[in-house]
C-alpha cells in the first residue's frame, strides 16, 4: 500500500511511504533519497525509515521516533494521506559474496502494480550494498545487465502508478 497527498507532495519531495508485510506484521515504511541520473543511471541513494503501524493508526509520529527528517512531518501533515496503489510481489533475495569483502542483496521481485481496477505486471532485480566498495557493486551490475540484456528502470514505483492512472 503506497499512500502520499492529492498533489503527491511526498514524492515530488524525494519522499515514499508504504505499508508492507514483515513476516505477516505490518510495518511503515518511508524512503528519501534521490535517483543519481548522470553518473549511474538507475542507481538509487537514500535512507529508508520503518516502524511498527497499528492499524489504522497515524503513519507520520512512528517514523518520527525513528529518526525520519522534520522535512518528511512539515510535508505529511500538510494535506491528508491517502492511499494511491498497491504493489504484490513475490520476493526471492540472495547476499551475494563480492571481492574485498563487499557483500550486496540482491533481491528479485516477481509482481504487478495495482491501481484502482487497472493492473501491470512487474520484474525488478534490486542491488543493495550491505558493505563494500561501491565500484565493485557498480561493475558488477553492469556485467549482470551486459550478460542478461537489462536495462534500468528510469521511473519511481509513483511515476510507474501515475502512468498506469493516467493509462486507457
């Protein structure tokens, strides 16, 4: 469940926010960071923030607690939340075993985007640097997407919702 404001104020602020499922408990979870579009397409940099959610409950005080920024509080309380789409997925991840003691996630998500009535399926292949060199994850991802024939996705789960919305 994806959640932001009637004008998408969280997401033109670098912002995500989500609930999701950790092992059947549900959890908030807010993203900031930006995508770096020049030097390494696709490559995404941010904090992520996660806190219980009682359901029902309020979204913004929780991540608070943990840390989340006065920026994330100013632009969620400046018009009501409310729920935009879904996502399902089928999660498989892996920690991959790098030179130089670098260790990455990597997790491959199988599912689809779900907007209203309207549905898309999906495929994403996430690297995550746990520890390391982040050249080392760079080359790797791109001798993965050489071998495979990949190309990086350029849009936001939000940007991929808003097409799908705006889709006959």
């Amino acid at each position: 469940e994806f959640y932001d404001t009637d004008n998408w104020s969280l997401m033109s602020r670098g912002f995500s926010l989500s609930i999701t499922r950790s092992r059947q408990i549900p959890v908030i979870e807010l993203q900031q960071g930006l995508r770096l579009r020049r030097e390494f397409p696709g490559l995404y940099e941010g904090i992520q923030y996660v806190a219980p959610y009682e359901q029902e409950g309020d979204m913004v005080e929780p991540l608070m607690l943990r840390g989340a920024p006065q920026s994330f509080r100013e632009t969620a309380s400046s018009a009501p939340l409310r729920h935009w789409f879904d996502t399902v997925a089928h999660r498989l991840s892996t920690t991959l075993y790098l030179p130089d003691r670098t260790r990455v996630s990597m997790d491959f998500d199988n599912g689809e985007l779900v907007v209203d009535d309207k549905r898309q399926p999906t495929y994403y292949l996430f690297f995550e640097l746990l520890f390391g060199d982040v050249e080392l994850l760079l080359n790797y991802c791109e001798q993965v997407q050489e071998r495979f024939g990949l190309s990086t996705v350029q849009l936001s789960r939000e940007q991929m919702a808003l097409r799908l919305m705006r889709s006959r």
